[in-house]
C-alpha cells in the first residue's frame, strides 16, 4: 500500500473539543471561504456561541471546488479534495501540521495520528432543500465539519438527502436528522455538546431549519469498525507502530543485532560458537596486543613462553607442539574477552550516540575473578 501521499497531518489536540470562532453576523454564504487566516489554533478558553462561522476567513483559497459524486439524485457523497496550493496561507499551515509529527510533535503516537486524521462520515437527511445548489452546500458542509472535527477535508464524508421523508413531532414542516459517525475519541459529551451548537446553528443558516426541528445522533466506532484505502483504523495503528519500532530499535536491538551479525560471520570455524567467537579479532589472536586493554590502561599480561629465553616446547620428534595454554594463559584469555566484550559494546553504544545518556558497560563481573 502507498501512503506516501497520505493526507497531510493534523495539529495535535490537547483535546478533541475544536474551539472555533463564530462571528455574530456571518452568512451561509461565508461557509465557502471557511479555513481561517491561520492554522487551527487551541484557544485556551471556550469561545462563545455565535451564529455563524469564519466570515474574516474570505481569503483562504485553499480549497478549490469538490468533486461531487451522486449515488441518486437526492443523495449525493460529498468527497472533499484538496488542492496543491503554494499561497502563503497554505504554506503556513503546511508548516503547522508537518510540524506537529515530526520533531516536537513526535510524541504523537500512531493512535493519535489516526485518529486525527481518521474518517468522519456525516449524514444529513432533511425534507427542506437549501438555497444553495447541491455541489456547493455539500462543499460548504464538509468544510464547516472539516473544521469542527479538525481534520483535513479529505478526512470527511459527507450526504445529503434533500429529499427524505421525515417527520419530527407532529408537524408536517422543516426538519432533518443529522447522524454523525466517527471514532469514540471524536465522540463525547462536551465534544458533541459544543459541536451540536455549532452544527445546528450552521444548519439553520444553510437550510433555514430550527435546531429544534433537528436531530442529531452521534455514534462512535472502534477502530477496528472504521476503515478506508483498503484498511481499518486499527490496522493503519498498527502498521504505523510496526515502522516506527522497527526504525527506531532499542540499543540492546541494536547490539544483539551486530553481536548476532559477528556469530554469524565467525561460525565458518569449527568450533562451537561461544561468546569468545563473536568478540573483536583481537581475542582470536591472544599473543597480538589487545587495542582495548591499551585503551582501558590495562597492558598484556606477559605470557610464560614470551619470558626471557624460554624455548617452545617441542614433541619428541623436535616439532612445536600444540601448547596447552596455562593457568596465567587462561586468565589472560578471559580477561580479554571481557575487556572486549566492554569495548564493543561501548563502541557501539558511542556510535549511537548513547553514551552521554547511558553508563558505559563495565565488565565487572570478571573483574573480580
Ligand atoms: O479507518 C481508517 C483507515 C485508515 C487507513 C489510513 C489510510 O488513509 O490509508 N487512514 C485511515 C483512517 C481511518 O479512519
């Protein structure tokens, strides 16, 4: 699956209450140009309810005509799409939302980027037809509800049916139902307290229909009961989880994997594989000087044979035997492999920048032996 043009990603929410502002004296009309001067911005307060959106925000040409799909004639789909805008508006934003997933926004777990950009589909069914032609009442529509659910409008789903048939008391006259599905994190009661005063609101002024006269039913969904592009929210969670533990492995990943690397480059060798033939050549070679011992201040201890004039031990036939190495050989040998085992693992740890944050490994243990 490609997601390399995946939906650009949105702000991080401290909350999933959007916080709009409403001029007073806006018109449906205005609806069109909604988008804002700036990106999404968290206001620290709950604005007041106003009737209508965004007026100031006629500038934002970001979003250019939908492309509207008709399933019947009374129920088009409404599937938003976005233009490459290079205005300085859209720059702006851009900026905003890059910024928010990468390097102070990383914090964001896959979780949160789903759900910030996962699906709202929005269903309105009314027996009142709006003013406006269906293209652009839809338009208008999702990117009002673009804006109150905070997410791109590529995110949104979006009917209307201005055609139903649809009582609501015991009056004939204007009414809709207004069903909102999105996940459980977009669904709760000071979430839909606040976006029922602005849906309804933004719907009397699109269709001239009372809240009163409207009914909206929100449901949330399990991330496992949503899906677009071929896959569930859950499985997009998962997914991104799965690139982002393997691109960033822990330092012990990180060393069990050159470790395993040497054991299998070394397991050419007859000999069992053992710690001792994963270490650094220098182990292997127990006569040549070992880098680390130089480095850790600990020169080699001088071996029986290498002392003064004493002759290889030869077989009775006047060959070089085999020397089995001494008690003093041995230690020396496991000293070694442990002042190896600490300089490889130090190295690596420096190599991925760890050190200033992590203790140096010491190979203690031996030490004492
Ligand atoms: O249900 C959703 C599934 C996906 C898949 C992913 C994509 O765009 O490929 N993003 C999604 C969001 C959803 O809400």
């Amino acid at each position: 699956m490609d997601h390399s043009t995946k939906k650009p990603s949105l702000p991080r929410l401290t909350t999933n209450i959007p916080l709009l502002q409403k001029p007073a004296n806006a018109s449906c009309d205005a609806l069109q140009t909604l988008g804002g001067n700036a990106p999404p911005v968290i206001m620290p307060e709950r604005p007041a309810r106003t009737s209508s959106m965004f007026k100031e925000d006629k500038h934002d040409e970001e979003n250019i005509i939908p492309s509207t799909r008709f399933t019947s004639e009374s129920m088009p789909i409404y599937v938003s799409q976005k233009s490459v805008d290079d205005s300085p508006l859209t720059k702006v934003k851009k900026l905003y939302y890059e910024d928010a997933f990468t390097a102070r926004g990383s914090h964001n777990s896959p979780k949160d980027r789903v759900t910030h950009e996962s699906v709202v589909v929005v269903e309105l069914k009314t027996n009142t037809k709006a003013k406006d032609d269906t293209p652009k009442l839809l338009s208008d529509f999702a990117h009002f509800l673009a804006q109150v659910y905070q997410r791109p409008e590529t995110s949104m789903l979006v009917t209307i049916d201005q055609n139903a048939d649809l009582l609501f008391g015991n009056t004939s006259g204007s009414a809709y139902l207004l069903k909102i599905t999105a996940l459980s994190s977009l669904i709760g009661p000071l979430t839909n307290l606040r976006n029922t005063g602005l849906i309804q609101s933004t719907i009397q002024e699109m269709f001239g229909i009372a809240p009163d006269k409207g009914v909206v039913i929100y449901t949330p969904v399990s991330e496992d009961n949503v899906a677009t592009n071929g896959t569930t929210a859950r499985s997009e969670i998962d997914r991104l989880e799965r690139i982002g533990s393997s691109n960033s492995p822990s330092i012990f990943k990180s060393i069990s994997r050159s470790m395993s690397r040497r054991m299998k480059s070394s397991s050419g060798n007859s000999a069992p594989l053992s710690l001792t033939s994963v270490m650094s050549p220098d182990v292997v070679n127990s006569t040549s000087t070992s880098p680390v011992a130089v480095t850790s201040g600990q020169g080699p201890l001088p071996r029986p044979d290498q002392a003064g004039d004493k002759k290889p031990i030869e077989s009775p036939k006047g060959e070089p035997v085999q020397q089995v190495p001494s008690k003093e050989e041995k230690f020396e040998r496991t000293l070694k492999k442990r002042e190896s085992l600490k300089s490889f693992v130090n190295r690596r740890l420096g190599e991925l920048g760890e050190l200033t944050t992590m203790k140096p490994f010491t190979a203690t243990k031996g030490k004492k032996d």
